[in-house]
C-alpha cells in the first residue's frame, strides 16, 4: 500500500476468519510500526473499526493515527475474549519516498 502523507484515508487490513465465525462482534486494533523486524509493542496499538470484513484504521492528518512519511509493516489485533489474534498484514510506505 502506498499513501501519500496529506491524504485522510482508512488503512485496511483483511481478515480472513474460519467457518462460521463473526470477526467483526470483537473490538479491533491496528498498529504500523517501522519496518525493522520486531512486533508491535503496547503503545503501538490503535483503536480500529470494521469496514467490512477488513480491519480499518484512519490515518493522517487530523486523526489519531497520523504517521510520519517512511516504511511500515501492518498488524491487525482483534480481542476475542481469551484469544487475542495478531495478524500481520504486509507494508505501507506514507509519503512520495521513504524516509523523507
């Protein structure tokens, strides 16, 4: 994904749940963090809705979730009672070229 920095746009993530399953009853987070390997830390999280079937998360300026330009990766958290689900979703580089 790639989106540029002044844009107010949602950030999806899809998920894909098993057979019968209603993903979209449980509250939902996402994070983006830089692209470096680790996982999501507490702090990194943000409350997200359901858009769909996906996991959405509003980005940019103005919102709660307004991210620096540069290379992310993607998680999606959805709190299912004792279950508590991590999904890496892929990348999203904010802004015309990373790290400017």
């Amino acid at each position: 994904m790639h989106k540029l920095r002044s844009s107010l746009a949602y950030v999806y993530v899809p998920v894909d749940p098993p057979d019968g399953i209603d993903p979209t009853i449980y509250p939902c987070k996402m994070a983006l963090i830089t692209d470096d390997g680790t996982e999501p830390g507490p702090g990194d999280w943000h409350s997200a809705s359901w858009i769909g079937g996906d996991v959405a998360l509003l980005t940019g300026p103005g919102s709660a979730a307004d991210f620096p330009d540069g290379e992310y990766f993607v998680f999606a958290q959805i709190d299912a009672g004792i279950e508590k689900p991590v999904l890496p979703s892929g990348r999203a580089r904010i802004g015309l070229a990373a790290g400017t």
